[in-house]
C-alpha cells in the first residue's frame, strides 16, 4: 500500500513542478515563434553582455 503513495506522490510532485515551470515561464517558452527568429533574438542577447 505504502507503495502506491509513494507513487502517487511522486507524480503529483513531477506535475506539480511541470505545471508551474509552464505557468511561470512563458516568455521562456515563445510560441508560434521561428526557429530562425529565436536564433537571431539569442544572438542579439549575445551581443549586448
């Protein structure tokens, strides 16, 4: 039985920090955005450190 917790509770903990990654980050994540443009913001940001 303890198993089945153990279980369940690691999968509730991995959801959880997915979940959040996802809520908390969506500028870290540019959607419909292509491959190219990404590149080009990268080096950009390169360029200005």
């Amino acid at each position: 039985m303890s198993d089945i917790w153990v279980f369940g509770a690691t999968v509730l903990g991995v959801l959880v920090i997915v979940a959040g990654a996802v809520w908390c980050w969506p500028t870290r994540i540019p959607k419909g955005r292509s491959v190219d443009e990404n590149r080009q913001r990268i080096e950009d940001e390169e360029g200005r450190t």
